[in-house]
C-alpha cells in the first residue's frame, strides 16, 4: 500500500518560488525545481514561468503532482491569505460552472479535503466508476476476429489457410461479440491504472484494487483529443458521461517521465481568467429574471482580408433586454486596487460598444469591496468628452459561493438599471 505524501505545497497564483524555500514545512529543494523544469522544458508550459533558482506561478490555478510532491496553486483577489479559504471559492468556483458535477447517488456523502483539490478529483473519479459498477457495467457489439475451436461466424478462407493448414482443429473466423471490452471501458481502465499508480492516498488504494478487479484486461489505447471527439453517448452509456469527462482532464494532462520515470506529472491547472468568466455567466444565467437572453463568447465577423481567412471578435457576457438592446460584459480577473483599466482593454470595449451598438459596456473585476465606476470615451470629431461610456465593475469575494453567484446578478441588474 502506497503511503500518503506529506510534500505538499500550497501557493498562491503570480507567487514566486525560491529554491531551498520553506512552505510548510516542505522545502522546495533542488529535485522539485529540475522536475519544474524538465516538465517546462522547451517549449514552455502556461503554468508558470522560470527564475533563477525558482519559478514564477502565473494566472493558472489548480494542481501540479511531480512524483511525490504535490504543488497547490490558489487563486486570490484581495488581501486575505488564509489558503482553506481560497481553496474553498476555487471548489465553490468550479462546481458553479460544471466541472464538479456528481451524478453518483452517494455524492451528498462527499468530504472535501482541506488539503488537495487532486484528491477531490480522484475521490469524484473513483466514485463515479464504483456507481457504475453497481449498475453493472454496459455491454456492446464488437467485431472479433482470430483463431477459434468451433466455427462461428464467418469463416476467412484465406487466413484460415495462411495459419491453420496443420491445425485442422482450428478456424479462422470473424465474429460479433457482446461484451463489456469496449472503448468505454478502455478509457476508465487506464483512467483507474493512472490513478493507481498516481495516488498518494492510501483510503483510495484499496478502492482502486477492487474497481480494477471489475474490469476485464483491456488492449492498451493511444489517448488523445480526437479519441475522446469521437465517443457518442445514447440512452444506455449516458451514465458515462461525467466518469469520461474526469477521466479526459486526468489523462490528457498527465506527463509520464521517460527518462527515469520517478517524476512524472500530473497538471490540473485552469485559466482563472475563463474561470472567472464562466463564474459570471453562469451566475447571470442562474438568477436571470429580466433579460431576454444572456450568451457567452458571441462571435461577429469584423475583417477579411482579400485573400485568406477572416478574424471575429467575441465578448465574453452579451445580454439582452429585448430588441436592440444590448449589453456587453468583459470580465477580468484581478484587483485593480484603484487603479484604472489598462489602455488595451478600454479600447476593446469601445470595439464593442461601437461594433454591437450597445446599450451599457462594463469591465467586471473581483475585489475586496463593490465597486461602480464610470467614465467617458473622449469623442471622434472634437476630442472633448462625449456620451459614450464604459464602466468598471468590482465585487468582493464571498465564501458562500451560492450567495456570491445571487449578488453578482443582483449587483449587475441593477447597474442596467433592469427593474427587479
């Protein structure tokens, strides 16, 4: 039985690491940051970027495992530092746009662990496959073809001679089979045999001897993007579909070490700019009692040149309070601390405020405190001040992550000046 590591990290994003620094009570030695480096290699990882002597973390979130380190990174938009905290919005965060969904009818039972989002990953993961082992699992239609000792099936002529011509007790045959060795099954086989030799925590070891014991021994598959584009789901292998999805984001982001194979990586890490995003927009869509429609990432068409392909812009929140009235939302995630917003992204709302002959533009910022502040665009024709203005909206972090997602639609109808 593997014993639980006690070489875990936790920081916060944009935060720097030296070598031989002490975070509770883990040094960041000189085998963590080769393995940092190894695994940026090249080409570079949006992750974090390298010092000297150390690595600086960037605006992703989330989890890094390297052999038996695990690395935490956090978000953080103001001057509280307690990390159970952050923890906590960032878990609230990503149940609230669907990447923690549970489908299993034990999830209610689910304990977070103060000490690993990676953890929680594998403990959704493993709970998900055990319910669909006590549903037993679905079988297919596969087409099989070999050596068998009775005929069945098509018999091949040709191959059937080409390796049977002294064997004439046995057929060369192509057959259907109904059986539980599909695709399906070969991805969750080799997302439980990545865990397996992944996880730190022994309470899931034993959990994940007993699943594999359920699964027949799988052929080895390449994974990749287009692999999991392919699956189709229908009425019987919709269950799947979360214990899939789990399985995607482990596997794809899973980087085995080739050369000695002690520090292989696993990077649960997002982009705490889109998560942001899709936490405002699944906030609006949840509370929306006023607006005709509320859509995320519109595309228009703006330029094509005469040969080649076009270019299109898309704002990340569009609503809608009935025809031609229109409201454009571009969140960011970072604290402003007073300051204004840079230059480039004043001038990409007034793209858009022109472009989509919008109503109200804002741009929405976590904060320590609820912030509204407006200004005016100078005008084209004179370069006084004229009547077009862009906004910038801050709401403050809330540990209640259902009571944040009500006050920021709240906050954000009442700047429309939607009636409520």
């Amino acid at each position: 039985m593997l014993k639980q590591t006690n070489n875990h990290i936790t920081v916060f994003e944009h935060q720097v690491l030296k070598l031989n620094q002490v975070i509770e009570g883990v040094k960041f030695d000189a085998k963590i940051l080769k393995a940092m480096q190894a695994f940026y290699g090249e080409r570079g990882v949006p992750y974090f970027s390298l010092l000297h002597n150390g690595v600086r973390f960037c605006e992703y979130v989330g989890v890094l495992q390297m052999g038996s380190t695990t690395i935490e990174v956090l978000p953080k938009a103001d001057r509280n530092e307690c990390k159970n905290d952050w923890r906590g919005v960032l878990i609230g965060m990503l149940k609230a746009v669907g990447d923690f969904n549970i489908y299993a009818p034990s999830s209610s039972a689910l304990s977070i662990r103060p000490n690993s989002i990676l953890e929680l990953y594998f403990e959704l993961f493993v709970r998900e496959v055990e319910y669909l082992v006590y549903r037993g699992l679905v079988k297919q239609y596969r087409k099989t073809e070999g050596n068998a000792t009775a005929l069945k099936g098509s018999l091949q002529f040709g191959k059937h001679l080409q390796q049977n011509l002294v064997h004439q007790e046995r057929f060369y045959v192509r057959y259907i089979t109904y059986d539980a060795q599909h695709l399906l099954h070969s991805i969750l086989y080799k997302a439980l045999r990545l865990l397996k030799h992944v996880n730190h925590n022994p309470a899931l070891s034993s959990r994940l001897g007993a699943l594999l014991l359920n699964f027949p021994e799988m052929p080895d598959i390449r994974i990749s993007e287009v692999l999991f584009n392919r699956i189709q789901f229908n009425r019987k292998t919709e269950s799947y579909q979360y214990a899939l999805k789990i399985a995607r984001l482990l596997l794809l982001n899973y980087h085995p070490d080739l050369s000695r194979g002690r520090n292989d990586v696993l990077a649960l890490m997002f982009n705490m700019n889109l998560l942001w995003e899709q936490f405002v927009y699944a906030s609006l869509r949840k509370h929306n009692s006023g607006f005709t429609s509320v859509k995320a990432q519109t595309s228009k068409d703006f330029w094509k040149p005469v040969k080649g392909s076009r270019s299109r812009m898309k704002p990340d929140i569009v609503l809608n309070q009935g025809m031609k009235n229109c409201i454009v939302l571009d969140t960011k995630w970072k604290n402003l601390n007073g300051y204004n917003p840079s230059p480039e992204d004043l001038r990409q709302l007034y793209v858009y405020l022109k472009y989509y002959g919008a109503r109200k533009v804002a741009l929405v910022y976590p904060g320590s405190e609820s912030v509204f502040r407006s200004g005016k665009y100078y005008s084209e024709e004179d370069g006084a001040l004229g009547v077009d203005e862009c906004s910038v909206i801050s709401f403050p972090v809330l540990k209640n992550i259902s009571e944040w997602q009500e006050f920021i639609a709240k906050e954000i109808k009442k700047w429309t000046g939607l009636n409520l």
